[in-house]
C-alpha cells in the first residue's frame, strides 16, 4: 500500500492546487512543499524498511484491463529506490527553489509540478510495460505546459520541437511494446525477457532500436539531441531543473529497465553503434560547453555530454556500466539542479546570462561562491564528490568494452574541468564591474535549496558504497536476464 501512497500523495496534492484559488503565489507553493515533503518522507521510510528479500511486499498488482493480461503493476527493487530517492529529494528543493517568485496561476504552476513527480514515480515503479510507456509519456506533458506558459518568448516554439521529438521517438517504442505483449501474450516486464529470448536476432535488432530511437531521445544522445540546448535555455528554471535533474534520466533507467533485458542480442549486436553515438554527443557537447558565453547554455550543454557517458556505460552491458550509471544519475541530477539554480540567482541578481559580462561575484558573495565551488567540483568528478565513483565506473567500463572508445571517452575529465572551471573563474573571480557591483549574496530559501544539495555531494563522494550495495542485486538480477 505504501507503494501506491507515493503515486497518490502527489496526485492529490495537485489535485487540491487546481482546485485553489489565490491570488499570490505562497499558499500553493505551500501545498506543493508539504505533498512533497510528505513524500519525500515516505520514500525515507521506504528506505529505511526495504532489503532485496522483502522487496516483494512493496508490490502491488490490480487487474487493469483484464482481458488482455495488462495490470496496474508496480515493484520496487534497489534500482526503483535509488531513483525514486533523486525524484522524492530533488522535487522539494525545486519547489523551495521558487519561494523568491511570483508567478500567474500559481495553483496550475505548482499542481504541474507535483503531477511530474507522480509520473515520474511511476515510471520507475512499473512493472507493466504498457503501464510504463503510459507514465514516460504523461511525465512529459506537465513540463511541456510548464516550459511553455511560463517560458521564454521563443518557449513555445521551442517546447513543441522537444514534444514532437519526444512523441515521435515514444511511437517506436509504442510499436516494440506491442509487438512483444504479442508474442508473449503478456504486458509484465519479468515474464517477457523470456518471450524476448525467443526471438530471431532480426527481430532482437528491429526492437534495439524501437527502443533505443525513444529513449535517446529522452536522454538526448547524438544526433537525437538538437532540441534539447533551446529547450533547456528557453524553459523557466524550474522546468529545466526538472529535464536536466530528472526527466533525462527516465532515458537511461529505460536502457536499464527495458532495452538490457528484452533485447538482449540486439544489444550485443548494436551496442557498438549507440556507444559511438554517444561519445560522440559527450566529446561534441563538451566542445560546444567550452565554447559558449550564455552560462544556461553552457550547464545544458554539459548536461548532454554527461548523459552520453551514461547511455555508453549502460550499453557495455556490464556491472561496472550499470552501477557507474546509477549513481551518475543520482549525481548529475543533483548537480543539475544546484547549477541551474545558481545561474538563475546570477540571472536574476545581474539580469544577464553573458559569462563575458560577469566577474568579481566572489568578492560581493563568498557564500555563493563556496556553493558554487563544491557543486562545480562535483560536476567535473573531483575524488570525495558525488560526480567521481560514477565516473570512474563509467569510464572504466568503456575502457574494458573497448580500449579505443574508452581513452576517447575519457577526455571528458579534461574538458568538463576546463568549461567548468571557465565558468567559475569568469564569473566569480576577476575585476568587479558594473553589471555585478550591486550583486547581493545568497540568503533565506535560496540557502535552503544550496547547502543541501553541497552537503549530499560531499556525503555522496565519502560514502559511495551506501548506493552501490543497494543497486548491486537489481542490477547483477538484470544481467542474468541477458545471458
């Protein structure tokens, strides 16, 4: 039952939101704070309450369409709870993240929010397959509205080019779903890696890439990624805090989840194909990183490149591939969040986005620049953050896939450092001037949101081995599956 409250809490919170009418935006951001929170408590007990041996009791199965053998299934596994931990911590902090603004139609806003929470949740609790294609979908709609009405004056444009790719790319999948309940006769994901198994290695291959085409896109992974950049800089900060933390990573959870168990021939026949697509968008992404003066751009960009090592470890279809992307994703997505958030705090405070503009904030705010530094140093993999194990893992994965792809792969070290460490020292160091000699430092809520998310880089990077054991069964469970 606990299962389904962590589905049923953010529902009703928006569903209170769209009934609420107020003029200021407090009293609904109040109400999309406390569902979440109350989430974000319950998946803390869930935490506390779950071994792999009892993982069965967090199951619920009600017949759905009962005809055709499709339930409303949802499981939970140390995988569905490392993410379902990202998702119930991340979802506060964009909420607090918003507590300096005012927005129209508040109520919709924050209701929007707490609907991409429930369908995020499902996503990574459905055991059906029809039940997960349902929340991949609908988690897209809310952000779409989201970065549509709230956006910028190019957003609508924009937001429609990421529908549209998104929609296009989920019909692929849409039509390997099907073809596979065909065959098997059935929609739960354990039962079809055995129907999967039987199948020609034509027809594994013709699945690889249904499956793959969707989930690239969601990522993005070169080239399926040209909306992404315009979409992330476009958005309001929340929606991109909630693509770049969360949403991207429903991409690689599906190679996981789907793609590594019911194609397990077309993986290891094409696997060599999407790796080299993705080191490609992580050396073309980072390049284009160093390259650019608006400083949302910039995170955008390297949010791409991060999400191309993902995808490449993931399709070496080793331990050391899935593991090193699991906590990747619970990094990058934290890290996501805290750097969006820091280039809207300098947006709002400078009314710029020019790196070439900025400079001398440290000297106006030593607070931020401590937040900035340490969630910085995260993101570019720095020994004892949040961002190093899961690189390291990633990277070595690669190498042992293949020795070539892999030292390609690891020139990420060198230019994440250097359009990270560019961001910092122009922005934050050099000569005060007239756009930051007004620059405030950071105080009330907007602490709130950056200390925790400092201090979980830092646990994260001493402690790795709390995440690692608790996705090691789900994911050696997984590759047995692919034998």
């Amino acid at each position: 039952m606990i299962t389904l409250l962590l589905l049923i809490i953010p529902l009703l919170g928006s569903g209170i939101l769209l009934f609420t009418k107020n003029n200021s935006s407090a009293l609904p951001r109040n109400i999309a704070l406390i569902s979440s929170v109350i989430n974000l408590a319950l998946i803390i007990y869930v935490g506390f309450t779950y071994n792999a041996q009892s993982a069965a009791a967090f199951d619920v199965n009600y017949p759905w369409i009962s005809e055709l053998n499709i339930n409303f299934h949802l499981g939970l596994d140390g995988i569905s709870l490392l993410l379902l931990a990202l998702t119930g911590l991340l979802v506060p902090l964009i909420v607090l993240s918003t507590a300096k603004y005012s927005y129209e139609k508040a109520n919709n806003f924050y209701a929007l929010i707490l609907l991409t929470e429930a369908a995020l949740i499902g996503v990574f609790l459905a055991k059906d397959i029809f039940l997960f294609y349902f929340f991949f979908e609908a988690a897209l709609v809310p952000v779409y509205f989201l970065a549509a009405i709230w956006g910028g004056k190019n957003a609508s444009k924009v937001t429609f080019k990421m529908f549209v790719y998104t929609i296009f790319g989920s019909l692929f999948m849409l039509v390997a779903l099907i073809y596979l309940y065909m065959q098997g006769q059935t929609a739960n994901i354990q039962e079809l890696t055995v129907t999967a198994k039987a199948l020609s290695p034509a027809t594994q291959g013709l699945l690889f890439w249904g499956l793959f085409v969707a989930f690239a896109i969601k990522m993005p992974i070169f080239p399926l990624h040209t909306w992404q950049p315009a979409a992330y800089t476009e958005s309001p900060t929340t929606a991109t805090m909630l693509l770049g933390g969360l949403l991207s990573k429903m991409g690689v959870y599906g190679l996981i989840r789907i793609l590594l168990p019911l194609s397990p021939v077309g993986v290891e026949t094409f696997a060599l194909i999407g790796i080299i697509l993705a080191i490609i968008g992580l050396i073309y992404g980072s390049i284009i990183a160093v390259q650019q003066d608006n400083i949302k751009r910039l995170v955008a960009y390297s949010s791409f490149a991060h999400m191309g090592l993902m995808a490449a470890g993931v399709l070496t279809g080793s331990l050391d591939g899935i593991q090193g992307a699991l906590i990747q994703m619970v990094a990058h997505g934290i890290n996501a969040v805290g750097l969006f958030f820091i280039v809207k705090i300098m947006y709002d405070r400078t009314g710029t986005r020019s790196l070439s503009a900025l400079g001398g904030i440290t000297q106006k705010a030593p607070a931020l620049s401590v937040y900035f530094m340490i969630i910085m140093l995260g993101s570019v993999a720095l020994p004892l953050t949040n961002g190093f194990i899961g690189e390291f893992l990633l990277l070595k994965s690669v190498y042992d896939y293949n020795a070539w792809l892999g030292g390609i792969a690891g020139l990420t070290i060198i230019l994440g450092a250097v359009y990270m460490l560019r961001l910092m020292q122009r922005s934050m160091f050099g000569e005060i001037n007239e756009t930051t000699e007004k620059f405030t430092d950071v105080s009330g809520t907007e602490v709130a949101v950056l200390l925790p998310i400092s201090i979980i880089v830092i646990l994260m990077g001493i402690f790795p081995n709390v995440f690692l054991q608790l996705t090691e069964p789900a994911a050696q469970a997984i590759l047995e599956m692919i034998k």
